[in-house]
C-alpha cells in the first residue's frame, strides 16, 4: 500500500451560520458507485436523518416494525458495550470532498466531506432504518430520563426540608447522574455509516435487495450459543454435556426434521432449561438475570433430564445406542422438543408449587411413561382428559404454540395432585388405539372374499407360508 500526504489542513471551523455541513470522511469505490465511510455519534445521526415513520410508505424500504426499533432502543440503553453494524444511507451526488491522504494511488482517500444543508433532505436510508429510529426513541428517552430525575430532586428537596444528605435526594441525584452519562454516551460514542452515490429509484431498490438476500441473519440455535446476557443461554454450555445430549443437539439450526439424526436443537434446550427454572408460563425478567447463577440454572435443568433418563426407557435405549432420535420420533412423543419443554414445565411445577420432591416427580413421570410412548391417538389420555387445543389427533407430541402447552402443563400437573384417586386414568395401562376404518382396498378386498370364498383359503396359506419364511430368517416380513 502507497500512502501520498496530500496537504495539511486545521479542522473545519463549523458554524450555526453556515450553509454547509462539514464531516471527516474516507472516499472509495464500490460496485461502480461513489461511497463515502463516515464515524457519526447518535446524535449526529439523529440530526442528519429524520424519524423514521412506521407508517408513512417508503418505496425504497420495507415496512418499519415499531417493536423492532423500541427493542434496539433498549439494547443501546441497558449496554454499554453495545454494538451494531454501519448504517447504509444513499443519496444524488450533492457532495464535495476535499481529500487529504490518498491510499493506494487513489482508490481511497481520507478528507473532508461537505455538503449543503439545505439537501440534507435528500439523503434517505438504505439499510439501518430500525436502528435510526431506535436512535431517536433512545434519545427521547433519556431527555424523558432526565426530565422525571431532576423533578424527583426537586420534590426530595421540598420534602426533605432541602437535606441535600438524605437517602431520597441521594437517590435523586444518582438517577440524574445515570441519565446524564447516558446522553454523554449518545454524544460521545460513534457508529460507522456509509452514504451510497445514487439517484436511481431501480439502482437502489436493487441495492436493498441485494443487501437483504445476502444477510444470512441469525437462527435462534446461534443466539443460544453466543448471547451471554441470557442466563439459559450462559447455562446452555454445561447442559449440553448431559450423556442424553452430547452429539444429539443441532447447534446451528432452529427446527428438526423427522429424519435428523439430533433430538434437539440449542433453541430447544433453552427452552428446556428456561421451563425447569420457571415454568412454561414463568419469565425471566432483568431481575432475575441478574440474580440467578448460571450453574445453578443448569443444575437445575440437568436434575430433570436426569429424572427423564431415569423414568423413561426409551431415553435409556437411546443412550445405549439401541435406537436413534429419528426413530423416537415416529414411535412415540419422547422424540418431541415440545414435549420435552411440557415435562420440564411439570418438574418445576410439581416442585416449586405443590412440594413434590425428585423422588416423588420421577414416580410421576414413570406413571406417564406408558401414556408417552404412543401417539396421542382418539382413545389416549392426551385427547381424552387434555384441553382442547392441547394435542391433535395422531400428533406425535403436544401443540407448539405456547397457550396450549400451557394447557398441557396445567392438566398434568393436577393429574399429579389429584391422584390415583382423582385422575385414574392416568394410573390405568393405556387404551389401545382404535381400529381405523377399512380403506377402499380392504372394502374391495372384501367384496372378493365374498364373491369367491377360496380367495379366502389362498390368502390364510400365504400368510402361514410367509410367516414360515421369516421365522426361519429367509424373509424379513
């Protein structure tokens, strides 16, 4: 790389009188267009783009979600080792640049770059539009912030007789001080941003696509894996080296299809661990992130795969390599991450709600192995004695939407409750599934029968005969 000083400069002297506005930028080439890198604050952004609409329509934009934005609002504020990717803005060609250093015999130069304040309209968002918004809501948050603490003050000093001492005007003060390093943050710490040359409506919507086709984006497995501030996420690591775990969880993907060979994904355990620790229903809000232990989490999540092994066989065939997940999958329900997440919800229930210990939840969980190890079919409990909703018919395990696990839970944990004695059927050996009804092959195969009784005989013999052959091992019937 060739470096040429081109000439030294002062920095620009900026004024409110002005009539253009002056930034330190690097000039490069990228697919044909002129692109200029800058390092803005949020605040200089917030200044330079308006507020983003969610409902105005943005030909050369999707739809803005509100929800996304406040989240990154709340991300930017509760972090202050935040990170986000460069913003991508475009805009006509309505810049000069004075370069100062050319890199590389011209292919980058670092200068300064102007442009007319009142074209700042004309520079519009290309990819970023959630996190812009989130940038203004954060700011209107921390002025909300700052507004709320200094008033709180002034009410603590009345009250307390302007005793500056006492713990309220204390308090007071140190929720000013917050706000006051959050702005200091916002004026202070810099994002990268790129400005795209263009005033082609089909070049840049183009670009937008393009942008968007090669994000491979984010599977919830990964956010598992790589997201420390969630405790389940931070007590993944340790369960994942559970014996009914190791090599049977998909780290990258979501979903598991009926012929993968895991049993489940890294989302599917933190929704495992997440219901041990607090129930299908239970979240875990700020508070509690930042009071629970991690390995206590996972202690906790660990106790109950280690009860499930414990009570039911199918688990204990496929630690020793007699059966595949695949195959749990299409034999019964201990193959479903939803249900799963139902049996954890239970152990924590019956634990944390109706003084059940380890021993009496894995009586419980024996108790349901039978009913577990078939498919929900018309005359099982799951579509018998369950809510509604709950279970499909024929389904392989529970309904994944939260409201009817949590129906689910809610039954089986008054099953345990009640009894013998109030949920009988529960101790009961389960019903047979029912005899479906004939296709129309066995109708006409039926109708055959009848017309030619012999057609009987012949059909009795070949089934004798092969029966024969496959106990002898020359066919496998």
């Amino acid at each position: 790389m060739t470096t040429t000083k081109a000439k030294n400069k002062p920095a620009p002297q900026i004024s409110g009188y002005t009539t253009e506005e002056q930034v330190y930028a690097t000039r490069y080439k990228q697919g044909g267009r002129t692109v200029f890198g800058l390092a803005l604050t949020p605040d200089q952004i917030v200044n330079l783009i308006q507020r983003p609409d969610p409902d105005a329509h943005n030909p050369g934009n999707r739809k803005i979600r509100p929800k996304h934005a406040a989240d990154f609002a709340e991300y930017y504020l509760d972090n202050e080792s935040w990170v986000a990717p460069a913003l991508i803005l475009r805009a006509p060609s309505i810049f000069s640049f004075d370069a100062d250093i050319d890199v590389a015999e011209g292919s980058a130069q670092f200068g300064i770059l102007s442009y007319p304040k009142r074209a700042q309209s004309e520079i519009h968002i290309l990819d970023g539009q959630h996190r812009i918004l989130g940038f203004h809501l954060a700011l209107q948050e921390i002025t909300n912030r700052l507004e709320k603490a200094r008033d709180f003050r002034a009410r603590a000093i009345r009250t307390e007789q302007g005793d500056m001492n006492s713990a309220v005007v204390r308090e007071a003060e140190k929720a000013i001080r917050d706000a006051e390093k959050l702005r200091d943050r916002f004026y202070s710490e810099r994002i990268s941003v790129e400005i795209q040359v263009t005033d082609s409506l089909t070049e840049y919507r183009q670009m937008f696509y393009d942008i968007a086709e090669n994000a491979l984006g984010i599977t919830a497995a990964v956010k598992a894996r790589f997201d420390n501030r969630k405790v389940a996420n931070r007590a993944l690591a340790p369960v994942l080296e559970h014996p009914l775990l190791v090599g049977r969880v998909d780290i990258d993907q979501d979903r598991i299809g009926r012929n993968s060979p895991f049993l489940l994904s890294a989302k599917h355990v933190t929704d495992i661990i997440r219901s041990a620790q607090v129930g299908v229903d239970g979240r875990i809000g700020k508070i509690m992130e930042k009071t629970l232990n991690d390995i206590d989490v996972a202690n906790t999540a660990t106790k109950f795969l280690d009860l499930a092994v414990e009570a039911f066989p199918p688990y204990q065939a496929l630690l020793a390599g007699q059966v595949m997940p695949e195959q749990l999958r299409s034999t019964g329900m201990f193959g479903s991450p939803a249900a799963l997440r139902m049996l954890a919800s239970v152990f924590h229930d019956l634990k944390a709600t109706h003084g059940f210990d380890n021993d009496m939840v894995l009586e419980y969980f024996k108790t349901l192995a039978p009913h577990l190890s078939d498919r929900a079919h018309a005359d099982s409990i799951w579509i018998q004695h369950m809510p509604e909703d709950a279970f499909t018919v024929d389904a392989y395990g529970p309904d994944v939407r939260r409201q009817n696990i949590a129906g689910a839970v809610k039954a089986l944990d008054d099953w345990a409750v009640l009894g013998p004695k109030g949920a009988p059927f529960v101790w009961e050996a389960p019903k047979p599934a029912p005899t479906p009804p004939p296709t129309e092959a066995d109708l006409l195969l039926t109708s055959d029968i009848a017309k030619d009784p012999e057609l009987a005989t012949l059909l009795e013999k070949r089934d004798e005969l092969e029966a024969e052959m496959a106990k002898a091992g020359k066919v496998k019937k």
